[in-house]
C-alpha cells in the first residue's frame, strides 16, 4: 500500500526505530509565525504530527515575503496564522491546524498542557522567557530558535534535564530595566532622548507613562495599535518609536531554513526519543561552521533549580518591601516584580516585612509578565 511517510519509516539509528505512529499522535505548539515558525511548522506539517497549534498576533506584510514561504502576494494585510493554516493544511490535508491571532501570553493554559513540545521562533527575549516559564512549570521540551543574518542558534530545554532559558540568560539582557512605581516620567523622557525619536514631546511622553508605557523596554514591545490609541500618537509616529527602539534585525531565509530544519529535526528527535546532540547548537553561516555546546543545569537557577539557593531569599529584616523588589529584580533581572504575601496582594512599598508579620520560613511570591506562574521563594531574615 502507498504510504505518505514511507521514506521516514525506514530510519533507525542507534537502537531507535521511527515511529511513524507516535509522531501522529504528537501535538505541537508553535509560538511565532515568522521566517523560522513558517519554515518548523511546513516541516513538522509535512513528516505527519497529528495537530500543530500556531500563535501569532501579526498580519503578512510585503517585506514578509522573501522568506516566508507559507505566505503568498494575497495574503499581505491578513493575520499569518490565517495563511499558514490553509497552506498547511494544502500541504498535507491529513493534520490538524489550531490557530491563534494572539498573544503568547493571551492563550489558555490548557492548550500549552495539550502541546507534546513547544517550538519559539519569537523574535524576543521576553517572550522566550515567558514560553520558557510555562515549559519548565508544566515540564513540557522547548526547542527555541534564533537568526541574525548569517548567523543563528537554536536551543534545546528538556526542563529539569538541560539548562532552561533562565540558567543561562542571553548576556546582553542581563541588564535590569527597573521599572518599579518610583519612576517618574522624567526617567522615561531622559530614556527617550537618545533615540531622538522626531514629533516625541515630554506631553506624550508623561501620556505613555500614564498608560503603563514606564520604561523604553516596554515601549519596545508595546503593540502598534495600543500605541496609536493613546492621544497625540498617530500611526507614524508610533511606527517611528518602534523603528528606533526596536530596529528590524537583518534576516535572510536561508539562514532560517538552515536553523528552523535543526529546530523542527531536534523537535522530531525528542518527539521519537532519539538520542540528541546538544542543548544547544550555534550556526555561522561564513565559516559554515556549526558548534555544540553541552552545558550543565543550574541547581541555583532561580526558575528550575531545586537548591536552596534557588528557592530562597536573604532578606535584611528591616527591608521595606520596595527593598526586596529591588534586590529581586536585580538578582532575577525580572523589572516589574509585584510581592504576594499571604492575603496581602500587592503589598504596600513603603511597608517593611516586619510591619505585615512576614518570618523567616514563610513564603512569599513573585509576580511578573515574563512569568505565566508566580514563584514562590522562601523568606530569609536576616537579623
Ligand atoms: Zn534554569
């Protein structure tokens, strides 16, 4: 009998058959459908999982179009995960297709318990960190992908297994935005003043900073159409914002499809449980080099690690509560940490730990965008 996946079926390397039936019974979740999230889902559609759950909250732009391949002239001004699913499904009319004109962050936690595996192909750290977050909670694999031109990498998270994405943070993002309620908007206004950003006047500068727009990482990742609803924005020059303080990275779709095949190939192995390489591969398109790093989990990491040192807090016992946001925030680099503490959400600033009976032992927890869960940490005082 003709068989779609004949060829696949045929591999079986180092005691490890393929195993046509579990890949069809696998459910993947893919978050951004861009250069790498066209090129990982097209692969993963074609070898035959049984349904891929796409998110992305763009529309198809021209400039799209030289490099992603599941968008066609037509499809310019519609939502991506529209034109991806009907391409898809042409493809290969035997998968299923979920989409979502969304927000990571906006889609239920069901369907990211449903996934097998999750695949990124976001174009943001902290949108990686937050996918990272729901994989380590739910202990769900994460292969995550980047490009910069020639050059690329791609990241696979086995969670409690292989370092996660907070073990070993990208370098440059170490540095901590701060934007905890102290800032006026005169911070933001001097953030600003170096991207010269033409038509940006401190009014609506003290407007975005009524809005919640407090520092320039929020504005980077602000939606245009949040930002041209706010009074003295128009479209262009909320455009212009997001051109000066988040520059599209230059992107070539051979370079994709080099990373988004080891992506969706790592994605596969995990899936069928063949042995795998690495954690975490970098790719350099002029050398053709491809090297492999095999780094170790960190015990202290403060998302997946099991340490006391993860888990807990030192604390000076005479801290405010502003204090151990601060030491949080610099510790975790999360910039917007908001304290839970038994019935007390969000605990006042100015209060001390002392002022709400917070001891030694007890937990409090930590509330942030960049993490879909709390996280609990066990209070240290220090006398
Ligand atoms: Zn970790």
């Amino acid at each position: 009998m003709e068989d779609r996946y004949h060829r696949q079926k045929l591999v079986n390397i180092m005691g490890v058959a393929w195993n046509q039936d579990k890949l069809m019974n696998s459910t993947a979740l893919i978050a951004g459908v861009g250069a790498l999230g066209c090129e990982s889902a097209k692969n993963l559609a074609l070898m035959g999982l049984k349904k891929l759950i796409i998110i992305d909250n763009d529309v198809v732009e021209l400039s799209n179009l030289s490099r992603q391949m599941l968008f066609h002239d037509q499809d310019i001004g519609s939502p991506k995960v529209a034109a991806a699913e009907r391409n898809l499904m042409e493809m290969n009319p035997s998968i299923e297709v979920e989409k979502y004109y969304e927000s990571i962050e906006n889609i239920p936690m069901e369907k990211y318990q449903e996934a097998d595996i999750f695949l990124s192909s976001l174009d943001n750290f902290e949108g990686r960190r937050y996918l990272n977050s729901i994989a380590v909670s739910l202990k769900k694999p994460f292969v995550d992908a980047g490009t910069h031109g020639f050059f690329g990498h791609v990241r696979v998270i086995i969670p409690h297994e292989t370092p996660c994405y907070e073990c070993y943070p990208p370098k440059e993002k170490q540095r901590v935005w701060c934007s905890l309620r102290r800032r006026k908007p005169s911070d933001l206004l001097n953030e600003l003043k170096e991207y010269r950003i033409k038509g940006l006047t401190p009014k609506i500068v003290e407007e975005l900073f009524s809005r919640g727009y407090k520092t320039e990482l929020d504005l980077k990742y602000a939606k245009l159409k949040d930002l041209t609803s706010i009074p003295g924005v128009s479209e262009s020059l909320a455009k212009k914002i997001q051109e000066k303080i988040a520059p599209k990275l230059p992107a070539i779709l051979t370079t994709n499809a080099i990373i988004a095949g080891i992506q969706s190939q790592e994605a596969i192995k995990v899936l069928l449980g063949f042995p795998r390489t690495a954690e975490m591969f970098r790719y350099n398109g002029i050398t053709g080099g491809l090297d492999y790093l095999n780094r170790e989990r960190r015990a202290d990491c403060w998302l997946c690690g099991v340490g006391e040192e993860a888990q807990q807090i030192n604390v000076d016992s005479n801290a405010t509560v502003l204090d151990l946001k601060v030491q949080i925030a610099q510790k975790y680099a999360i910039p917007d940490p908001e304290i839970a503490y038994k019935e007390y959400f969000p605990l006042g600033e100015e209060l001390r730990l002392q002022d709400v009976g917070a001891k030694s032992g007890e937990n409090i927890f930590v509330i942030s965008k960049q993490i879909a869960t709390p996280k609990t940490l066990k209070l240290n005082l220090l006398k």
